[in-house]
C-alpha cells in the first residue's frame, strides 16, 4: 500500500469523524457523556475525560468520553440522558463523533491561576465555553479555585456578570422604576419574596422576579410559588405578566435567564467554594437581565449561616454596593439575623400558608416584619415612599388588603386560581410530632437540620411535605411539648423523616451541664 | 405518631445507614460511582458529586453519587465496573449506602488554595483520602491547581513524596548499590531502560526499575519490556528477580508501588497542569519505594517536549537533586536533546527490535549512545567505574556481550523465553509506506504526532502495531521517498493509521515560502 506525504509544513490538527451506532443509557451525571468501548477509544486517542463533538441530523453538542470494556462494543456508542435529550436520540441512530481541540479557555483559566488578570474578551470565552459544555467539570473547578485563590478586581467582576448576564434572555419592560430583591439564602422558611413583591406591585414599581428552586433547602421561592399557580415562563410570558400586573413571580431557571450561573453554582456546589467576584457576578447578573434600577440585597448573618463572620458580611455589602454602582443598579444592602428559621413553616405548602397568612395579616410575626422592612427599603429609593417612611408605608400596604389583592392578580396572570384559601393548600396527610424529652430553654434551631428533615418528608418535590416550628429560640420548653411537627404524603416518607429527625436532633437545649466526668478520671 | 427528643446537646451527624439492590453497569468512569433513584437521592439528601460509603459482606469503599429518573428505581443503586470490581458485586446483591461526612483533607486543600504550607500530617491526610477515593475529581483538581498556584516548598515536596510512597508497598533487598534511572517522557522510541538495567546489573549494581505503561505514548518501557516477558509482579516477586540477577523491568502499576502517584497524574492529564513540586514527589516516591540509593533522571528538551524551555528543565535539574538529597538518593540530571524520536521503531514490538539490536551492538546509534551516556553516569555514581570511565565502561559492557547475557537472564527470571531472537519479534503483518510528495530536509518529527499514529495503528495494546521512522532530523529526502512505515495486525487498522498519518502529517519539511500574499492584498 502506498500513501502520498503532503509535506505541509503548518501543524494540522487531526479531525477524523467517525460514526457510531447509539446505545442508550439512562443515566444523568448533570453533564453530557458518552460511553465509547474501551480499545476502540484508545486507538482513536480518546481518553477518559476528553471531550468530543457530536453530530445527528445537523445537531452538533459537545460531549465528555468515557469508557467501558464489554458494555458498549467496537462500533458503538452509549449516551447518556443529557445526550440524548439534547440530539434527540434513539437506540440505533447513527452519529458522528469527532475529538475536539483544547478549548483556548483553559490557557485563560490557567493565567488567572497564575494571577493574571482576566480581559472581558477572556471572561467571556469561558462563559461560552461554559455554556458549550467544552469545559470538564475538573476544568471549571479549577476555575473556581482560581477566582478563589486570586479573586477578581472590580472590573473582572463587572466583566463576569455581563458575560454570565448575555449567555440567557434579558428583559426590557421599558418602564419605571423596576425593582429587584434577593436573599443569599440558607435561612428555612425565609419567603419574603412571596409577600414584598406584591407591596411594591401594589404600589406600583414593577417587579420581575425570578427565583431558584430548592438545592439544598426545602423550597426554594420558585417551589413554593408553584404550589399556587406555574412558575415556569419564558422571558416573553414574564414580560406580558409584569406590564399587566407589575409583578411576578417566576422560576429563573424557566426563564433562561443567566444559565452561566447555575452552570457556574453546581460546580460550587460540592466544594462550597464560594469565591467572592463570583458570588457578586451570580446575582448581579440576574438582576442586570431583567433591568432592574433599584435592588435590595438580603445577607443572613449568625451561627449557621452563609455568613458567620460579620466583618466578611459587611465587606460582602460594600461590594454589591460598589458592583451594583458600576452596573447601574442602585444597591440596598441589609444584614440581618439568620440564626433561627423565619415563620414557622418549612417546605413548600407549608412556607406558602405562613405567606398567606402574612399577606392577610396574620401569620408569624418576623416574616411579615422582614418583609415589610425589605419592601420598605425598596419603596424609598424608588420614590414610591418618603424617606424613613418605607416600612410603614409597607405595613399600610398589608393592612389595607391591597397586597393579598395584588397576590391574587398575579397568581392568576400566572395561571393560578386567585382565590388563594389556605384550606386549599395541599399539605401532607400524614403527621408526626417531635417531642422534648427533657425541660429547658431553646438555645438553638438549626436551619440546615430543619431543611434536611422537611426534604427527608419529600420536601421539595412532595408539596405539602415538611416541618412546622413548634417552638422558637429562648422559648421555655416542657417535658412532654411538641418541638416540630413533620408533614409528609405516605406513612413510609415520614416514617424516614422521623428516623432523621431523631438522628439529626434539630432544636438544642441550653447546656446546663457542660461536661461529665468519669471516676476513673480522678 | 409520637417520638421522643431527646434534646442533645452536641451536633450529631446524621448516619442513617439505606439497603438497596444492585444493579450492575458495564461501564468505567476510572472512578468509583454508585446511581440512585434521583427522587430517593433527593430524599436521602444525596447529590450528584455527593460521597456514600458502601458496604457488602465485609467489604466497605467509598464511591460518588450519580443520579437516574427512571433507570434506577427506588431501592436500586446503579453500579458502575469499579464498585462491581471491589466489592465483588452481581446484580441482586445487597449492600448498604452510607453518606459520608466531608473529609477534613478538602479544608487541607482549601488552606493550600489560600497559600499556607501544609504539615506532613495534612498532606498525609490528603494522599490517604485520595487513596479512599474520598475526594471527588474537582476536587483533586482545585488540589492541583492550589500546588500549581502556591507552590510547594521542600519540606511539603519532601512530605508529599513520602505520602506517596507510604501509599503502596516498598520494596526491602538489604543488598547494595541499589541504582535507578527515571525519564520525565515524551518521546517515540526512548527505550533506554532496557538497556540501562542490565548494562548496570551485569556490573555488579542491583536495579529495581519499575516503568510505566502508555498513557499518551505508543509504547510505555512495560509494554515493551512485555513483549519479551511478564513485567505484572507482587513486591516479592521483584524482590526474588532482583536478588537473583540483580536486575528485573516490572510494571509499577502491578507492583502497588505509590499507588497514589498514578491517582494524581489521572487528574494531572486532562489539565496539563504539572505543577513541579507534584512532579517531583511523584518521581521521587517511586525511587524511594524500591530503595534506590542512586538515581539518574533524563530530562528531554527542544521543541515538542514537556520541557521547552531549558531555563525551566535547569530549575527542575536543580530541585531534583535538592529533593534528592533530602530523601537520601544521591541524583544526577541529564538534559538531553529531545525534539527527535530516539531509534527506528515506535510500538512495544518495533521498540523492543531496536533494544535487542542494540544490546547486540547495532541497532540504532542514537539509542546506543544515549544509553550508555545514562548507565555510565549510574556506573560512576555508585563507585562501579572510574571518575570519566562510565561511558566507556558501558560501551565495553554491550560490546563484550554481557549486557545481552543479562537480558537474557532477566527475561527468564520474569518468564520469558531467554533466545531474544528478532525473527521471534511479533511485528504487525500488515505494513504501509507513507512517502514524500516534495522533496526537502527533514526539519522536524513530531514525537507526538508519531506516537499519534502508532497508537492509531493500535499500538500499545496491539504489540506488533506501530512506526518505523524512515528518515531522521537533517536528511534530505526525495519525492518517492517512504518517511514513515506502519505496522498493523489488520488491514481496517492500517487503513485508520494512514488516514491519521495524512490528516496530521508527523514530517516537516523545511520551509521556503514562508508566507504567501494574495493579489488583494497590494
């Protein structure tokens, strides 16, 4: 056999298509993978990890290669869910698969990690890159440490949230003023969203909200908004349900709004790396795509919380301040106490009844107090209430009725039914209690151990699943008193959540005795 | 339902062991993965990226949390070749799933990420986890990437080598001098090692050398080495080897020497991130575990090498021998020319031809040279040869035959057939010329492009599959002339190999034109 060498002199990168049968795996692992057989892989110079473009009937996506020895055989390619969804596969269909050069991205994730400086231009390519799926998981873990370990000037910050802000939709409502709330979270049953967006559309700021589900909690706002109606709008439906009612509530995620950043937060997520610049940029860029003028920034402060440290708390308010200045976004930023759960209701039917009852002038105390202080804040540096006159300008708002009015009208623009009765709320049939073995005064409740036993009972995906406060910090309690209350919808679901429970033990007694002692000891 | 608090006072983390079904997947993620019902992981506070402990009849092993809708039920765990291999598992077996608390080895990594020196304990703890397959890929990675951003200073170089070794066994002979040689890669053909080992064990030194498959390469010394013989030993075995002929080529890999190292250059390699303090505790460890008293390192330089910039190869020259002397191991550095493959053949069978031919004095110059360079250094270091007699005291031993004699010995002591006859040699059957279209001087060939196209061929796996190199650096070759000769045992893979050859073209020419203007341009 016989080949003629061309003998050109420019190095050629090697893009050889071959094409393989699909064999289909339902499996998800959160990013595009491919099983090819195990030799086969190897002669085409394909390792675990590569990454590689596929083609179907004029669809392309980039893909991670694994391998396998016998499952998947010469030939062959097995795909999983996140491939298949996205090429629109089924077993035996034929696609091409192709190696793919180094993204440039890496050599600029590699000069932050030297501690460059990072041009737009750069930051946007690995955003791109980002949203391509061309960067591994490992890739942008690095890239997180590197914005870690070197963190990012104020113009790296501003340069990430437009970038994170341009790989979704962006809204333009052209009208005024448009505000924006957010809370950097982990506090169980903090749903002011649900109660401050319809002061400030009753008062007739607009106010597109979107909002996260649940990663870790309970319920995220979006969880517990769709207990009464959709949450799922696109950029065009939010748009048509603001002008006509001022407000909404909608799930981000739904929206395409900023998909850099949950991109960006799953890789965060199991390292709890929470580096600063990217923090900033996460939110920022969600309130920049949807115009937001004003906004107000929630940070939680306390022993289990985000931010233990107040000193860190309050830099982390300056520079949404400055971040929110350079992006035109007037920012508002309150510290506030996140030791103990707000209401008293965890899990999404649950959470959505203490709103209820708050937007009809009951409910608990601190979440209508929080949600009036957050929607006053707004009010004022809107023009919508004097200075110094937000807060009860918001109470009046809540009182009036006028909030519960405007609540219905977005529920319904939403696809809900306006009547909003808490009896209609679809809670957990099935009920246990927690009760105090011992007397004493409540020294702590933690949120996370809240969280976990509400998710335990099926929270967020079981709407009505979840826990009920029975008590609150510094409350004297008996022997014999109920602590929580665990809702879930089988006997077997609650049955788990009550053997975590008794694992976990959310609520802490003051400590009466510090220490024992054995007498051996002495 | 009533259940009692019982209101402890400290944090208890929750360890609610679940019993599920297994369900086998043929499939390799090089890591150690478990699928679960998504909604039940969910339940179960489980995410994707999350660490379990499993357990089955004894057996306990770490693995990471993938997720299914629908392909996994609930009371199912999916579970991937690695976690079938360790636990013994067959569809149907019982084994429980235990979440795992986050290792203090990720606060370790984070510390290094902020730029403190870790203590031995710390780094210890680090290897150990990673040993446990504790630690997740991305987390690895930000450990990679923290050593290649901070540094690693010489007591944690020191410390981190140490780790690696105590990672696996270590090898006891009690005999002296015990010598070694190591190359930092990266180049076709650069088969020293077997000749090295037995010009130094017919002198008298004992050579524990264990030697690395192919990962990127066409050939790794093992795969070469194992055309001959078994190069899979247990640490006795290559004990009895050694004692015997003073010299054995084993696989590292199957000798469980610093195990951990091969753990580390899995994450290393879809980075490039080779930061120097890992690359020398991961050399080093090997050296320390069999013993080596005495050691030779080449580092390869020139275009296309790891090491393109000499200044650099010199700062690595450096802390070789600084680390060297700390862990006892009197190393010598060699800077060698490698922007060219060494001998003819690239594949474990072509490779293998050019060894026996040089240990029979022919054989490719190159090789020869280079070799005895390497083994004469080793000579001297270890008082075997004179002050400036190694060189030629390797030379006499190759002429005289008994480096040959040696190999032979070796060879049989790990099974082989002791005849070494080249006839014997299972070259591929199937052979294609790729030939010069122009003429010109060969400027440059690519290392990795012939590795490339070797391995395109079928090389390692397919022993007889490779390249033969027709031409060297500096020749002037004539259109007609064959640059390059492949191997392979079927036509299907030859035909790939030539396409490869085409589409990447390993050969340059010197160039002329340097550039070309179109008319448009004036």
């Amino acid at each position: 056999m016989r080949v003629w060498f061309k003998g050109v002199f420019d190095m050629v990168m090697e893009h050889i298509e071959v094409t393989y049968t699909v064999k289909v795996f339902d499996i998800g692992a959160g990013l595009p993978i491919i099983v090819l057989n195990e030799f086969e892989a190897r002669q085409r110079d394909l390792f675990i990890g590569d990454r590689v473009e596929l083609a179907y009937k004029g669809r392309t996506m980039s893909a991670i290669v694994d391998t396998s020895p016998t499952h998947v055989k010469e030939g062959e390619v097995g795909a999983f869910i996140e491939v298949v969804d996205a090429l629109k596969l089924g077993p035996g269909d034929r696609i091409t698969v192709k190696p793919l050069t180094k993204p440039a991205s890496i050599d600029y994730i590699k000069r932050k990690l030297d501690g460059s400086a990072l041009t737009p231009p750069e930051i946007d390519e690995i955003v791109k890159d980002l949203m391509l799926s061309k960067l591994s998981e490992a890739e942008l873990a690095v890239f997180v440490a590197a914005i870690y370990s070197r963190g990012l000037n104020a113009e790296e910050t501003v340069s990430l949230t437009e970038s994170i802000m341009r790989s979704g939709d962006q809204l333009q409502l052209g009208v005024h003023p448009i505000v924006d709330k957010h809370c950097i979270g982990g506090i169980a049953g903090n749903r002011t969203t649900m109660i401050v967006v319809p002061i400030l559309a009753a008062a007739g700021a607009y106010m597109p909200k979107t909002s996260s589900r649940a990663i870790t909690s309970a319920a995220g706002t979006a969880d517990t908004m769709e207990v009464l109606c959709s949450v799922n709008f696109r950029i065009d439906e939010i748009r048509d349900i603001v002008l006509k009612t001022h407000g909404c509530i909608a799930w981000g995620g739904g929206a395409h709004l900023a998909p850099a950043d949950d991109k960006l937060i799953r890789i965060r997520y199991p390292f709890r790396l929470d580096p600063r610049g990217m923090l900033l940029a996460s939110i920022m860029a969600k309130k920049k795509a949807v115009g937001s003028e004003f906004t107000v920034i929630d940070i939680p402060i306390g022993r289990g919380t985000k931010m233990e440290d107040p000193s860190r708390a309050k830099e982390l308010a300056k520079d949404f301040i400055d971040i929110g200045n350079r992006l035109n976004i007037k920012t508002q930023v309150f510290l506030t106490d996140g030791s103990d759960p707000i209401g008293y209701g965890v899990g999404p039917a649950l959470e959505c009844k203490d709103v209820l009852e708050v937007l009809q002038g009951s409910g608990p105390q601190d979440l209508f107090n929080k949600s009036c202080l957050l929607a006053g804040s707004l009010l004022e540096v809107s023009g919508l209430a004097q200075k110094g006159e937000g807060y009860n300008t918001a109470v009046g708002i809540v009182k009036s009725g006028k909030a519960f009015e405007k609540m219905r009208e977005i529920v319904e623009a939403q696809g809900g039914s306006p009547h909003l009765r808490i009896e209609d709320l679809p809670i957990g049939k099935y009920r246990a209690e927690l009760y105090a073995e011992a007397e004493g005064r409540v020294e702590y409740i933690s949120n996370k151990k809240i969280a976990r036993i509400a998710r335990a009972a099926g929270a967020p995906k079981v709407k009505g699943a979840g826990v009920v406060l029975k008590c609150e910090q510094g409350d004297k309690i008996k022997k014999g008193d109920a602590v929580i209350e665990i809702y879930a919808d089988s006997e077997g679901s609650l049955d788990y959540a009550l053997k975590v429970a008794q694992e976990i033990q959310p609520v802490e007694l003051q400590k009466i005795v510090l220490g024992t002692y054995d007498r051996s000891m002495f």
